[in-house]
C-alpha cells in the first residue's frame, strides 16, 4: 500500500477510490453468498440441527448488512470527493517525496509497536503481583511444632520451640512478630497502575511523534544535506526533549483517565436491573463526549508542538502557543488538508481490510474441519484494520508535520525560505516560485523616479 503511494502519487486517489469501491463491492457480494450457501445447507439433514451452522448463519446475516450499509456509504462519500483528485495528487505527491527521502521512517511504527508489547508485558506483571498479593490486616497464619504435639499460632512473641534429637532436647526460642500494613496501599496501587498503564502507553506513542516530526523538519530545512535524519531526531530527542514528551503525554491522561471512570460509571448504571434516572445517563454521556473532545485536540495540539519544538528547540508550553497560534491562522487550509488527506487514508485502510477479510473467508471457507468461521474472519479484519492503520498513520503524521515546516518557514524566513518550493505552499493558498518570479518582472519594469 505505501510503495503505490509511493510509485504512482499522481493516480494514488483514483486508484484507492476505484479500489475500495470494487473491495467494497465485492466484499458485501461474498458476505451475501455466504450467507446465502449457509442458509441452503440448514435445508439438508447432516446440518439442521448443528448450533454452529445456526450461529454462522446469524453472524454473516449480520456481518451482510452491516458491510452493505458501509458500501453505501463510502460509495457515496467516494462520488462526493471524485472533484478533490488533482488536490489529493498533490498532497500525496509531496509526502511521497519525504518518505522516499527518509525511508527509515517505516521502520518506526514496528519499533513502537513491539516497545508497546514490551511495556504492556511489564505492566501485566505488576498487575499480576499485586492482584496475588495478601490482603492488607490478614496476618500470614502458620503452625510452628513443639514437642511433638503442641502447636502455636504465628503472631506469638518469644515462644520456647523445644527441638528433640535422638532423645536430647534443645531448647530454641523464636522470635515471632506480627506484621500490620495499611489497608489503603493496595487500593491506590490499583490507580496508580491505571495511571502508569495511560501516562506510559502515550510517553511512548508521544516520542514517536517527537521522532517523527524532528526527522521530517530536519529533512525539510537541510534538504540534501540532510544525513540520518531519523537517528539524528532520537539523539535530540533523548538528550532534549523527554520531558516535553512527559509534559505532552501526562496532559492527554488527565482527560483519558476521567473519560475512563465516566464510561464504566455508565457502563455500571446501564447494567444494573434498576435503571439510573435518564438525566443522569444524559450527564454521563456529555461528560464522556466533553472529556473525548477534549482529548483527541491535545492530541492533536502536541504533534504540531512537537513539530514546533523540533523546529525552534522550546519548552513544551511555547511550542503548543506558537502551534495553536499557526493552527488558527491557517484554520481552512488545515481543516482541508486533514479532511480530504484523513479521507483518503481511511480508503487505504478500509482497501486493506476488504481484501484481507475477502482472502481469509475464502480460505477459511476450503478448510472442511471448520464449522464456526464467522469470528476468525471477523478477527482478521479488525487485525488488519489496525495494522493498515499503523502504516498509513505515518503518512498522516508526516503530511501534518510538512505543512507545520512549511508555515513556519514562511514566518521565520520570509521569501527567502524554502517553502516557495513546496507544493503544500500552493495548497495552502500561498503563491510558488512562479508567482513571486512574475512579480519580480512586473516590479522591475517601472523606473525608479
């Protein structure tokens, strides 16, 4: 998918657009067919009363109107943007040209991903630990042998232990002491480890955007000079930036963590056999929906920060200033590079998915020892889903952090700056060097007085 963006930048929209129709199209025919074969063979007597067939026959009617309804809907969506095709050339033609300059940048969602499963392995172990740990105020009850016969129970102090060898006693004494702890640590464990599992998922998924955004804003200001661009943004990063990443990521869990406790508040309330009053239901789900706004703009706000900060080497608060400020001011050209560029990689994905989850059902569907294949093929797509969305979020992540370069180079430098050369420049309502070239000529053809 990334070397056809790559290859044919110039027909990339035309071609995601004809594919995911034809994917989409031909998906929702195999899903009915299945059904459809399922149905039929219900008919026979080796299949009427087999509860796997009857729950493969629900499944795929299901999973049949569901994918017909999104056909519909990216049928729909795809005849709305056919106008869009030479805007999406261009913006894809110019991140092509960073990708293929810095291809070290593939390799960062795999790096993060597996520092993801190492860190969550951690955290499992941690969690497992003190989940198997001893409730606080229950003392640890053991039996100690005295004489033979006589037993007492830990918690004694200074009991004589008589030991008897071969007829011989010897007297021991044990000092047992009782150990009392705070019933209120393992209780605030289990939010610290909460906090940890948010604040540290986002510090890493953080510093790749930091590595990201400084290997594309060196690119950009160096151009061919540029050496390991992607190395020299993790050595800034680890020497410099930690803590803007800290800074950045501990801002999206003080809104992750609330919108947590509201949706299982609701989640509880919703399940109770004595149903909660509509109104608070009603504030529940505002607070959710507030609370996940809120989160995706930081979000959102610290990728351009760190582009800022990679760019004019400023502390996290300046640099989230200054990216708002250039957010606000370029509000149109921003909401239309993200609309139409967030467009066309959801097509991406959802091509990936669609031949993905039509590969996997045909073969599931040959493999006659296999009675319930609805939940494998389901499981395939959304796997692929995510791993389509990894990949393609890189591009997501470079067009944003470009357009950030190019504004700001505009700010520091003037005409002088190498965002004439950018096709970006064009689409952000700013003239290229054809424009300034054809001033220049009209400006020297009147005489100085």
């Amino acid at each position: 998918m990334v070397s056809i963006l790559h290859l044919l930048a110039t027909l990339v929209s035309w071609i995601f657009m004809i594919l995911v129709s034809i994917a989409s199209v031909a998906g929702t025919a195999l899903l009915w067919y299945t059904y459809y074969e399922l149905k039929n063979k219900h008919k026979t007597f080796e299949t009427a009363y087999l509860a796997e067939s009857l729950k493969n026959e629900s499944a795929f009617l299901w999973y049949s109107i569901i994918a017909t309804i999104i056909t519909v809907i990216l049928l729909l969506l795809v005849f709305v943007m056919r106008s869009r095709v030479s805007f999406l050339a261009a913006l894809f033609r110019e991140t092509a040209h960073c990708l293929g300059s810095i291809p070290a940048l593939f390799l960062q969602p795999i790096i993060t991903f597996f520092i993801l499963v190492l860190f969550l392995a951690f955290w499992s172990i941690v969690v497992v630990c003190l989940a198997t740990a001893n409730y606080p105020g229950i003392p640890l009850q053991t039996n100690f042998l005295i004489n033979g016969s006589t037993t007492t129970e830990f918690g004694s102090l200074n009991k004589p232990a008589i030991d008897t060898h071969n007829g011989n006693s010897t007297l021991k004494t044990f000092a047992l002491d009782n150990i009392q702890f705070d019933p209120m640590w393992v209780k605030s464990m289990w939010w610290i480890c909460l906090i940890c599992l948010v604040w540290g998922s986002e510090f890493i998924l953080g510093c790749q955007q930091m590595t990201i955004a400084g290997a594309v804003s060196h690119w950009y200001f160096r151009g061919p000079n540029a050496n390991s661009p992607v190395l020299y943004s993790i050595g800034k990063l680890i020497k410099y930036h930690l803590g803007s990443v800290a800074k950045g990521s501990f801002l999206i869990t003080l809104f992750k963590i609330p919108r947590l406790i509201l949706t299982y508040l609701h989640a509880k309330l919703s399940a109770r056999a004595e149903k909660g009053s509509e109104c608070a239901k009603c504030g529940l789900k505002c607070g959710i929906c507030c609370f996940y706004c809120l989160e995706k703009f930081i979000r959102y706000l610290n990728h351009n920060a760190y582009t800022i900060i990679t760019i004019e080497r400023c502390h996290f608060c300046k640099a989230a200033g200054k990216a708002f400020s250039t957010i606000v001011n370029n509000a149109l050209q921003v909401a239309t590079i993200n609309s139409v560029g967030d467009f066309i990689l959801f097509l991406g994905k959802c091509i990936v998915t669609a031949v993905t989850g039509i590969i996997g059902l045909l073969l599931l569907k040959r493999n006659s020892d296999l009675h319930f294949f609805a939940v494998p093929t389901l499981v395939i797509c959304i796997y692929s889903f995510f791993i389509a969305h990894c990949i393609l979020s890189l591009y997501e992540m470079v067009v944003d952090s470009l357009f950030l370069c190019v504004c700001e180079d505009r700010n520091m430098n003037g005409d002088d700056g190498r965002w004439k050369n950018s096709r970006l420049a064009e689409l952000g309502g700013h003239k290229g060097n054809k424009y300034d070239e054809q001033d220049g000529a009209e400006l020297q053809d009147v005489p100085d007085k």
